[in-house]
C-alpha cells in the first residue's frame, strides 16, 4: 500500500492502565497526543473497504475524571465532520460519522469488558447515553472543534482503583465509505483547550492516519 495513502490499525489488548500518553499530571487531554507523533483519528463509513485498515467502523475511547476535580468539563471533538481537507474521500463525500458520549453503571471497562468494544457485538454501547451527535459534508464544523457537554464529573462510571470517574464517547461510521479523520480533546471549557489536572484517555483499539512523509515516526 502507497504510503501516502497508508492507514495504520493497531490492536490494544492490555490492561485498563495503558494510556495514550505517558505520565504527567495533565498528560493525555489532547488524543493523540502531541508526543505520539500522530495526526489524527481515523473512522471509516460502514461500507468501507477493511483494507484500509479500519475492520469495525468504530472507535472507543475512554477519559478518566479524578475523584477530586469537582468542576464541569467537555469532551471536545477536532474536525467531526467527513468532507473537509483532512478526510479521507472515496469517490464523494457520501458519509455520515455518530459520536456519542457515554457516562454511568457499565462504562467502566475494568468492570465491564465488552465496554472495550473487542467483540463483534454492539454491547460496547452499554452506559447511559449523555450527548450524541450525527455529522455529514458539513462545512460548518471543518477544521473547528465541536464541545459535547458540559458534563458532571459523577455522571461518569467510578472506578476506586483509579480514583476516577469513567467516561467514553464512541465514533460510529453510520453510513458512506470515507474516512473520517477527527481528533479529541478533554477541557474545562467549552470556547478553549483547558486541560483537567490528573485526567487521562486510554483506548483498547487505535485506528490512525500516517503521515504522508515516510520519514514521520509514530511514538506509542
């Protein structure tokens, strides 16, 4: 496969603990994070072609709370629509992309493990549904982030061991074959990127774009 085309799946089956990035009081509001070298996130329509590297059409994501942040937050999403100069065009932009945002009993995947989204099931939506949000060819959200929120931290799943409340938001390929190509961000504020002390993402299941230029080395 050309490499200026190349789209990279990488399978996660570790613990809860592994992060997107390492240690650090505010590491791992941005995802990817700026140390992975990695440019976005990439969630093909239903109808895509598998070989680009995308074999499920979804992504999960979770982000930790710490116990002690008392404060509302959001869950921002970079570029959310699927027509723009980062996606992934096949043909037309045909395709339509659903985020959603999960809170409550069943998100915790330390708890719950069809959570991670690992199986061939749709039982990785379980958790109360918070927010969701269909995204097309739409312009209006281009390069321009969306804010799902805001949220209460006790909205989330608690896990003792981590001192955390679990949230997740879930990228779903709804319709089309492009490639939709998205970033996340964890924030205090809706208008700004504010990270929370202490708060972090993980993932079980990481399908990225590559750089164009060979020469760029994605850090994970």
């Amino acid at each position: 496969m050309k490499a200026d085309t190349a789209i990279q799946k990488m399978m996660f089956f570790l613990a809860l603990s592994l992060t997107l990035s390492g240690g650090g009081e505010i590491s791992g509001q941005e995802v990817p994070g700026k140390d992975e070298n990695i440019p976005f996130l990439v969630t093909f329509g239903k109808n895509g072609e598998t070989s680009w590297g995308d074999d499920d059409f979804n992504s999960i994501f979770f982000f930790t709370i710490p116990k002690d942040f008392n404060r509302q937050f959001y869950i921002k999403v970079f570029d959310p629509d699927c027509g723009g100069q980062n996606d992934e065009i096949q043909g037309l932009f045909d395709s339509k992309t659903m985020f959603s945002v999960y809170g409550g009993k069943g998100v915790d995947p330390d708890k719950n493990i069809e959570s991670r989204g690992l199986k061939n099931s749709d039982n990785y939506r379980q958790g109360n549904l918070l927010a969701t949000k269909v995204f097309g060819n739409e312009a209006t959200y281009d390069n321009k982030y969306y804010s799902f929120g805001p949220f209460n931290p006790t909205e989330g799943d608690y896990n003792e061991k981590w001192r955390s409340y679990i949230f997740k938001i879930v990228c779903e390929g709804i319709t089309g074959d492009d490639g939709n190509l998205y970033r996340y961000y964890l924030s205090r504020e809706a208008g700004s990127e504010l990270p929370i002390e202490g708060a972090n993402a993980f993932t079980y299941e990481y399908t990225f774009r590559m750089w164009n230029d060979t020469k760029s080395i994605a850090h994970i």
